[in-house]
C-alpha cells in the first residue's frame, strides 16, 4: 500500500495528542492531591495500528508494518483492593474501641476522683460529721451539719447517677442516628445505589468513571467506621454492600445493586463492630454503663443499710424510682435534724453516733466504692489502650494504601516535565515535517533552488 506523504504528520499529531492527555491527567493528580479518597489516574498508552506496506529487497517484494504512533486506551485509577479490605477492617476495630472509650470518659468524668468534691471526699466528711456529733451528743450545731453533709453526700450520688445515665442516653442516641431509619447508613445507602446505577450505565458505554467508583470507595469507607462490611463487586461496575454480624456472621444488606436496602438496624441484638458496637457495648440494657448504674445502685443500697442498721432506725430512706435517686435522708430527720438519736442511754450518751462514724473503711461501703470507681478507671484504659494499638494499625494499613492510590507532588512534578519534553519532541517532528513538506509542495521544480 503507498504511504501518503502527510503520513508522518499524523504520527506525530497522535503523539503530541498522547503527552496532552498525559499532562492533562498530571493536572487533574495534582489539583485533587488534598481530596479525601481520591486515587491517583494514569492514562494508559499502546502502539497504534502499524500501516502495511511493501518493500523492495534484493529485487523482491516483501511485505513490512510501519508504525502509525501511539493511542489513548483509557485512563485507569490506581487502586489496591486488597489494601482497601485491609484499611476498612481496621477503621472498623479502631472506630469500636474509639466510642467506648469516648463513652467510658464520660462516665469517668462524672465521678469526679480524686477530688474534693466527689463521693469518696463527702463519704470521708459525713463519717467525721458522725464522729463530731459523737464528741457533742447534745450539739444541735453538730447534728444539723450532720444533715448536711448526709445531704451533700447523697446529691454527689444521684449527681453521679443522672450523669451516667445521660451518657447512656446519649450512646442510644447517637446510636439510633446513624443506625435509624432516615439515620446517617441510610442516606449512604441512598447515595451508593445512584452511584450504583450512574457507574454501570458507563461502564456498560465501555467507559471508566473513575472519579465517581472514588466516591462510592470513600462512602464504603465511612461505612466501615459505622460498622464491619462486606463488598460484593457485581458484573457491569456495580456493587452490593452488607453490613456484617461479628458473633454470628449474618449479613444485613445496605445496597442491593441499584437498590437501598436499609430501612434500619435490626430489632434484636447484633454485633455489628465499629462505632455502632462500641455504642451498643455501653449503652444497651446490659451494657457497660448499665453494670456501673447496677454498681452504683448496690453501694448506695449498702450505704443505707450499714448505716441504718449501725444507728438502729431509718436514717436513709430509698429515694423516688422514677427520679432514679436512689438514697435519701429521711424526711423527718431532714425536718428535724434535732431528733437525731445520738446515744440509747441517759443525756449525753453516744454509742449509736460512736458506732457509726466507726464505720469509715467499712468493705461493704467505703471498699466498694473504691473497687466500683477502680473498675470504672480500669474499663477507661483498656478502651484507650486498644484503640492506640488500633489506630498504630489503620494508620500503617492507610500509609500503605496511600503508597499506591495516593498523589505524590515529587513523583506529578517529575512526571509534567517528562511529559513536556515528550509534547516538544512530537511538536518539533512535527515541525520538522511540515518543513520537508514545504520544500517538496512549495520548492520543487524552482530552478536555482
């Protein structure tokens, strides 16, 4: 076949086309290197066609392929779904551990120890208002700071009490808004089945959207922070996405294809991991913070038993249930703190006060609040401690993720001036070319010349 003379422009039209779509890509890396969850794209080159010629040899003719330059096949993103598995497994180990810890503190905080203010401080002072009132039987000034401090003691335990509950509450609560109905996995959910549906209407086009596949992996990955998924990668660019039971294994599907399937958590129990679980560990019935309102309870029901039984009548009283206060001073002792009996025998005697300010470091009072707050601060450090070795883990996984789908500025930077040179050469063969062809249209046959 001849071979046209503007052949060699168009060879070098398609490689100055090549290195723009390159430079172009290059662009496009460095303008989105600070987009969260974005991977780098690399357009993907091959030889064009060669053009079959002929050609004389040794007085035969042989058949040979000339190169016709290069072609953009497409443009790929860069991307490991191994280290994609990897990341989203440990981003749901270290969002578990991070909300109980963060739930943990709150309760931690509540009870105020050490301190001068907390319950052990105003358990220390209400012994030694009894044992003031022992050294001053008759002393009414005693016995009304002795109410006192009864009162100021039993406020520091309700106050502890309400606050616990309120960060119970509000694990639920947080819990239900991104678990509900209309919650936080449901508009994901909404959002991946468009993307779905958008993804696979250009793939089946034979087209690769890249920047939108970048947006559903970074929804996936904020699932993975709710709780454990699994992704199913579906013929035709599409995906289905579940979240997955850790004790039983059970899938509860988010997106069927095209289609948003939550409509909420599930009503029984499930272990779903991430921040879901870390909310469900502490808050449910039965849950972490409930055992510390248990405990509470216990040693305030201790508290008024030891003491009551020590002075021989009703100094406490169980507060109202639905106030959840669960100690009281008794009202008439509250109206009357004169009534207190301080002594059984004549005026002046003190043995009922004597034997109760000689309840200070009683095992079943002082001890168990001690051993319920060691607990609380025990519960808090672990939390702590595996979500520091669970963060050291997602940050080694993400640092390996973003060695490969990241945007390095070193390695763009020495890309664009590659691919600037690779456009100047393909635009000075052009040049070179178009020289040649002026010389054979414009000068041939010109005598002199």
């Amino acid at each position: 076949m001849p071979i046209s003379s503007f052949y060699g422009m168009q060879t070098s039209l398609r490689g100055l086309m090549a290195q723009q779509r390159m430079l172009d890509t290059t662009g496009h890396n460095i303008a989105n290197a600070s987009t969260a969850g974005y991977s780098r794209q690399e357009a993907l080159l091959s030889a064009s066609l060669a053009q079959q010629i002929q050609v004389s040899g040794a007085g035969n003719m042989t058949g040979a392929h000339l190169g016709s330059g290069v072609d953009v096949q497409g443009f790929r993103r860069v991307r490991d779904s191994f280290l994609d598995a990897q990341y989203r497994a440990q981003n749901t180990n270290l969002s578990e551990f991070k909300a109980r810890a963060e739930g943990l503190d709150s309760a931690e905080l509540s009870l105020n120890e050490p301190s001068d203010t907390g319950i052990n401080a105003q358990l220390s002072k209400f012994w030694q208002a009894w044992s003031d009132v022992a050294k001053a039987p008759d002393d009414q000034a005693a016995k009304q700071a002795l109410v006192q401090q009864a009162g100021a003691l039993t406020d520091s335990i309700h106050s502890v009490r309400s606050q616990v509950v309120a960060a119970q509450d509000a694990a639920i609560g947080q819990y239900n808004q991104i678990a509900g109905n209309g919650g936080d996995v449901s508009k994901i959910a909404t959002e991946l089945a468009g993307l779905n549906k958008t993804i696979q209407s250009f793939v089946s086009n034979g087209d690769s959207p890249n920047d939108l596949m970048d947006r559903r992996d970074l929804l996936i990955d904020q699932l993975s922070h709710y709780g454990q998924v699994s992704v199913e990668q579906l013929q035709g660019g599409s995906t289905n996405v579940s979240f997955v039971d850790g004790s039983t294994g059970t899938t509860y599907p988010i997106v069927t294809d095209k289609t948003a399937d939550w409509a909420g958590a599930p009503a029984g129990g499930w272990s779903p991991g991430g921040q879901m679980g870390g909310l469900l560990a502490i808050g449910k019935p039965g849950g972490t913070l409930d055992g510390y309102l248990n405990s509470l309870d216990s040693f305030s029901d201790s508290l008024m038993s030891t003491v009551n039984n020590a002075y021989g009548g009703a100094f406490f009283t169980a507060g109202p249930a639905a106030s959840g206060a669960s100690i009281a001073v008794s009202d008439p002792i509250q109206a009357a703190p004169g009534s207190i009996t301080s002594g059984t025998g004549a005026t002046g005697s003190n043995e009922l006060a004597l034997a109760v300010s000689q309840l200070r470091g009683n095992p079943a009072v002082d001890g168990a609040y001690k051993a319920f707050v060691a607990k609380v601060g025990g519960d808090l450090n672990e939390a702590q401690r595996m979500q520091s070795n669970a963060q050291v883990l997602t940050d080694s996984v993400e640092d390996r993720r973003q060695s490969v789908a990241g945007v390095s500025m070193d390695e763009e930077m020495s890309n664009l001036v590659r691919f600037q040179r690779a456009y100047q050469a393909s635009a000075r063969a052009m040049s070179t070319m178009d020289e040649m062809l002026d010389v054979l249209i414009n000068r041939t046959g010109k005598v002199g010349l």
